[in-house]
C-alpha cells in the first residue's frame, strides 16, 4: 500500500513539473540491509520468544562463536523442564526491509552434539506470516557448518519483517546446545531450477459443496543448491499465483483458501515466479449442502471429541494413517458455511486419537456420530465402530489395554443422507474399561464405503 502511494505521488510530479525522474530514484524506502546477526544484531531488530517455548533459550555467546566476536546461543530444554517444552523464537525487524536485491538466507551452525533441527526458516513476524518459508529436519553437528535457505522469490519481499525464525525440540528426550553465527541474506546467484508444487505434486479430486473454502496444501520448492545436491522449503501460499479454470464455480484467494460459488467443476492449478507448479486440485461441487442434524444435549451432559456445538477435548490426529493396510486421506479440515467436518476419501479404516489425556467416559451411556455418504457404488449399508481404552497407564500397548467393535447396520446409509448413530457404550462388552478411552475407530473394509463425511463425534448421557 505505502509503495502505491508512493508512485502516485510520483506519476503526479513528473505530469505537473513536466520533468524526467533521476535515474538513482527508488520507490522503497525501507532498509536493505542484508545482516541479521553478526557479532551483535543488526539495526532495527528484536527478538520474541515462541508461545510455550522455554523463554530463556536464547543469549548471546562471546565464547563460542564462527567469527567475529560472538554469536546466538541456543539452549533447548529436556522434556519435562518446567521453563518450557522447547526452544523458538523469531527475529523481527519491526519497519520492515526490502530483501528483493538477495536469493538466499545463509547462516553457520554447530552443536553440542549432533542433531537435526526441526525448523529454521524466515517470513514469520507475529502478524500474517505472508512470506513464511521454513527448512525441515537440518542436520548439525560438533563443527560448524553453513545452511543456505533458497528465497522462492525475493521480489515478494519488499517490506519483510520477520528476518529469522527457528524451532527445536530436545533430542532423545534430553536438552542440548547450539549455536547460529553470521546471519545474513546474500546474492549467491548459483541456486538454480526451481520446481514449484502444490498438493504435494498430486493431481487430486474432492468433492464438495456450495459454500466450502478448502485450503491449497502440499506447498513446496526445491531448488538445486551450490553443492549440487536439491534442496526443498516449505512455503506460505502467498508466493504462488493461483488459478480456477472455472472461476464462477469455485475461486482461490491470494492465501490459498478456495471458495465454492456454484455447483460444477474446476481445477485449480499455480505457478511461481513464472514456473508451473506440479499438482493440481479438481473441485467437484455437488451444490447446496445440508449440515448434520444440530446436537440439542448440555454441553454439561457431553464430552466432546469433534462438534461445533461443543468444546471438544484435545485431539492428536483425525487420521492416524496407519500403514500399510490403511488407504483413508483425509482428515478435519472442511469448512462449509461455518461448519466444520471430516471428511475422508479412499477409504478403509481410519483412527481418531485422544489420548493426551484420555478420556473418562464412565458416567457416559452412549457414543454418537453423523455419519453422511458421499459414494454411489456398493453395499453401503453398514459400518463398524471401534473404541479403545489405554489402559492405567494410557499408553498404547501399555498396561490394562482393552477395546470392542460394534457394527452398525442402517439402510439410510446408502441414500446419502446424514445418519446419526447413537450405541449404548454398555454395547462395547469387549471394553473393559471407558475411565482412560483414546482411540475412536470407523472401519468400513467390506462395506463398499469409500467417500465419507463425519460430523458429530462425542460421549454424552
């Protein structure tokens, strides 16, 4: 917005003084600096710890450094540690800089030991995140060694706050050190061949409804590094420009969210920087949808795996993906007119997991799920529900372990409507005990059910 304005004022300068711009004029004004931290940090910048991380992580180390005089020192917590359950943070330039003159993020790293970083990257700034990239999984060890993070395109960032971001978590369950040194946004101008993808590089289908937004996932670059050897990055959707084929029937904003408008058909593909990304999504609207039934029970009454209606308990997974029997995609992340649903496709079984704390359902006499189905082939008519305790312990495998399946016959099933399945827990004679319940299980091998809409997932009296 403030280099729109600037070139108006511009445009009106040069018409009413009826003069030639000097060559030497910009219409940024923000810093290019390209240091982020060598020896001290640069102007301009602060530091701000990540939400549950150990806020103390970071110092400033005068002893051990690359270069120079010193450098940034991270200390990573154990588990348990009371501080915090890991080390993160992000470093912020709060004006903003214009980094279009650089084609990589560069910095020299060592460890205590041995280790893989979980994250490093740039663009997040405690606002938007707009031009986030992230590296995963960045081995280190005793000796210092440089990483090169690619930009997908520099000509993006002209006012990029967020100059530097990382996150790590304890190794083999214990704490330990490392260290970053000469922090600095260079032109190397030998990364080359990018290769832009979304989707994961997959040409995927869903079916839809009026009014769905589905977020464009799977999105990645990689690039071939100095050293020969392919590198690739994790990035927000703002550096795609994306595409509908079939704009009335669905579109895709600047963030990746497509909205579906009308019943019909589209593909929805992106380039980058002027490449083509591999895979594409194929929207098939279905029209206007209907919600599952809206649940009438007390929240006090219920406890909650997945509803709108209520607040629901902490979930690790929708989908647990349990290989290699397991073929079930999909997972929550449906958004239709505010409602939000799992839905799963080539499917078989699937795992929802809820065990960080399990579940007491002792004084609860039923499970309930709505259950909508979206294919039109095969049976039907029928699909097994799964429940497992954890036991004392509550831990899988552990100590008291206990589980039961029950299958649901329903010729409503078949017709694609939602059908609300309600079975007395009393039903579940296999399962010894419901105090330490984690893991709700619909199985549908032999039903000829394979696209599958679930709404609805609670325990209640």
């Amino acid at each position: 917005m403030k280099n729109t304005f600037l070139l108006a004022i511009v445009l009106i300068m040069n018409v009413s003084c009826e003069r030639n711009m000097s060559d030497d004029a910009t219409l940024s004004t923000y810093s290019k600096n390209g240091d982020v931290f060598i020896d001290t940090f640069s102007a301009g910048l602060g530091y701000g710890a990540f939400g549950g991380s150990k806020y103390t992580a970071f110092t400033v180390d005068t002893e051990v450094k690359y270069l120079g005089t010193a450098s940034m020192r991270f200390d990573v917590p154990s588990v348990g540690d009371p501080g915090g359950a890991y080390a993160g943070g992000v470093f912020i330039d709060g004006s903003g800089r214009n980094l279009t003159d650089y084609d990589a993020l560069t910095f020299w790293v060592k460890g205590s030991q041995a280790a893989t970083l979980n994250e490093v990257g740039f663009g997040t700034d405690f606002g938007l995140n707009k031009y986030n990239v992230k590296m995963q999984n960045v081995p280190i060890d005793t000796n210092w060694k440089k990483i090169i993070i690619p930009m997908p395109d520099a000509s993006k960032l002209i006012q990029e706050k967020g100059m530097f971001w990382y996150s790590e978590g304890a190794e083999n369950n214990l704490g330990y050190t490392f260290w970053i040194d000469n922090v600095k946004y260079e032109k190397l101008g030998t990364i080359a061949h990018p290769q832009p993808v979304i989707m994961d590089g997959v040409n995927s289908t869903q079916q839809t409804f009026i009014g769905a937004s589905i977020n464009i996932t799977g999105l990645t670059d990689t690039f071939n590094m100095p050293n020969g050897i392919n590198q690739t990055i994790s990035l927000a959707p703002s550096y795609f420009t994306f595409t509908s084929s079939n704009p009335s029937v669905a579109s895709v904003s600047e963030s990746g969210v497509v909205t579906v408008s009308t019943a019909g058909t589209t593909v929805i593909t992106a380039s980058l920087a002027g490449t083509n990304a591999a895979g594409s999504l194929t929207i098939n609207s279905l029209g206007v949808f209907t919600p599952a039934p809206t649940p009438t029970f007390s929240s006090a009454n219920v406890i909650s795996i997945f509803s709108n209606a209520y607040t629901n308990v902490p979930v690790e997974y929708y989908n647990g993906y349990w290989a290699p029997y397991q073929t079930t995609q999909g997972q929550a992340d449906i958004h239709i007119n505010g409602d939000d649903l799992i839905k799963y496709t080539q499917f078989n079984f699937v795992g929802i997991q809820f065990s960080q704390p399990t579940i007491n359902a002792t004084q609860k006499a039923y499970v309930h799920v709505d259950l909508k189905v979206l294919n039109t082939t095969g049976p039907r008519n029928f699909i097994t529900i799964k429940l497992v305790d954890f036991g004392s312990d509550g831990i899988y495998g552990g100590v008291g372990d206990s589980s039961h399946q029950y299958t649901f016959n329903n010729a409503n099933l078949a017709t694609g409507n939602w059908v609300s399945v309600d079975l007395p827990l009393s039903s579940f004679t296999g399962l010894t005990s419901r105090a330490h319940l984690a893991q709700f299980i619909l199985d549908s091998t032999t039903s000829g059910i394979t696209d599958l809409l679930v709404d609805n997932v609670y325990f209640h009296n």
